[in-house]
C-alpha cells in the first residue's frame, strides 16, 4: 500500500527553517500501530495524519504523533495540516475548524498562492498567578546569575492546559547560554504547578518582537523544541496587565545556527471576556512523495 505525504516547513517562509513536520493527507484506515510507525520511520518532531472528521462541519480530523508516542496538542501540525489540505485544494478565510484530539479549534487561512497565513484560534481560559519564586532563585533554576534576569517583566506562571514558568531573561545571549537545572528546581515548590519554563527576552532583529525558548525536565540542554503549544499561553501574558484592547506580536524560536520560526501572535481581550488568541505564520512545502507500508 502506497501512501502519499508531504514534508512542510511551518512558521516560516523559508525552506530550510522553521519547524519539520510530515503530513500524511489520506490516512483513513490506518490503525494506531500503522501511524505510530510512520512517525517513527519519519523521524520528525511530530507526523500529521489526516481523517475524515466526526462533524460534518468541520475541514477534518487530525491526529498528531511523534516517534515515540501520540500527542495530544501541538501548535505547528496544525498549521502544516492545513497547510497541505490548501495544497490538495485551495481554502480560504475564516469559519473553518479542525478535530485535534477529540476537540474542534478554529482556524482560518488567509492570502493566495505562496503567501499565505494560517492561524489556529485559542478562545479558552488561561489561569496566571505572580507567586513565583525569586529572581535568585529562578537563576538557579536556569543555571544563570542573577543580574541576567530581566527587571521589566513579571516571572509568571501561565496555565492553558499545560502550565508554563515564564521567565524573562536580558537577552538571547542569555537565552541561549540557559540549561536546566533539574535538582534545583525540584527543591522549589513551583516543581509542583508548573511542567515547564518558556524563557523569553526581546528581540534584537527586525523579524521578531520577542525570542522564547522552551526547558524542562524532558528536554535535553541541546535541543530547541517547537514553542507552538506555549505561544497562546505567551500570548495571554503579553496581555496580562491590560484591562482591554489588541495587541500583535512576533515570536521567534531559534536563529543562528538554529532553524528560525516565526510565530505570528495576536491577541484581543475585552474587559467582560475571555482573550481571544489567534496563533499562526507561514508554511512551504519541502518534499513530498510515497511510502510503501
């Protein structure tokens, strides 16, 4: 049995860049094991496999897999998932959704041709709380000193189904120099209500506003994983001191000698309701072709 598929480059106008994620357009009728060992042969972060949807309403269902196991969010398949469904047939605007691990999440896609934009829509409740450890102490945990945390922004933790530490930090070189320090953050009592730290700081190029970076206990001090499925929660901090109003902003993952993504952040959020986060970008097609199974 043949089946087609596509290699795309998500969060990115570039080949090259951004985040690696392969799409398998027509997997109705591959079983569980089937799937697991498709993503395990591709080897990339995540493999996409596309379904009839349960809803008629909806484009499809998706069901994401990394080589290991399924997972069960992520921000950049979504976009490569739609982005290769507009390869097989032109869709545009806005109203559409899609059926990610048993949930629907709007989407849109926007622009013609090569230039389009795709965003995922984020509309649920997003819990914050400032009781955070010390400055000293978030160093620690980040295996910096202390001067290279930065003043101007509030550590915070950030909860939208996964909770997240966000730890602003002076610069990307302190970005980048940062590693966790596993023993010492499983001393401190945020161990137990956060799962991750996003450290960010402000851009220093005219691609991007901010530049964030993921750590934890499951990530090695050498990789740099997709920021995806913490850019809504990124996004609803940006906002967290504003009564109301609209903001947009560009997060970059990576850079140098890293693949660079781009991710496209905008957010409103009113006085009486819940914030309403579209997260998106670009995508190009690197490869496509067949795998026999």
């Amino acid at each position: 049995m043949a089946l087609d598929f596509f290699i795309i480059d998500v969060f990115t106008s570039q080949r090259f860049e951004g985040a690696q994620v392969a799409v398998f357009p027509q997997a109705d009728g591959l079983s569980d094991e089937q799937m697991q060992r498709l993503a395990r042969e591709m080897n990339l972060t995540e493999s996409i496999f596309i379904l009839a949807p349960e809803n008629k309403k909806s484009l499809a269902a998706i069901r994401l897999f990394s080589p290991q196991q399924e997972v069960f969010y992520a921000g950049h398949p979504v976009i490569a998932a739609l982005y290769a469904m507009h390869i097989r047939q032109p869709i545009g605007g806005e109203d559409y959704q899609l059926e990610v691990a048993g949930r629907e999440l709007a989407v849109e896609i926007n622009g013609a041709g090569d230039d389009i934009k795709i965003h995922y829509i984020c509309a649920e409740a997003i819990r914050m709380d400032s009781y955070v450890p010390s400055a000293r102490e978030l160093a620690e945990f980040l295996n910096l000193e202390e001067k290279s945390i930065q003043q101007e922004y509030a550590p915070m933790l950030v909860s939208r189904g996964e909770d997240y530490l966000m730890v602003p930090v002076k610069d990307q070189q302190a970005l980048r120099s940062a590693s966790f320090n596993q023993n010492k953050w499983l001393m401190s009592f945020v161990a137990s209500l956060a799962s991750k730290i996003f450290v960010f700081c402000e851009a220093d190029n005219t691609d991007a506003d901010y530049c964030g970076r993921l750590l934890g206990k499951d990530i090695a001090d050498h990789e740099d994983p997709p920021v995806g499925p913490a850019a809504p929660a990124f996004a609803a901090y940006l906002m967290h001191d504003k009564a109301e109003g609209k903001r947009n902003a560009v997060l970059q993952r990576g850079g140098g000698k890293l693949r660079k993504s781009l991710l496209h952040l905008e957010i409103e959020k009113t006085a009486d309701a819940t914030p309403l986060i579209k997260v998106g970008g670009s995508a190009v097609l690197m490869a496509k072709g067949t795998i026999e199974i």
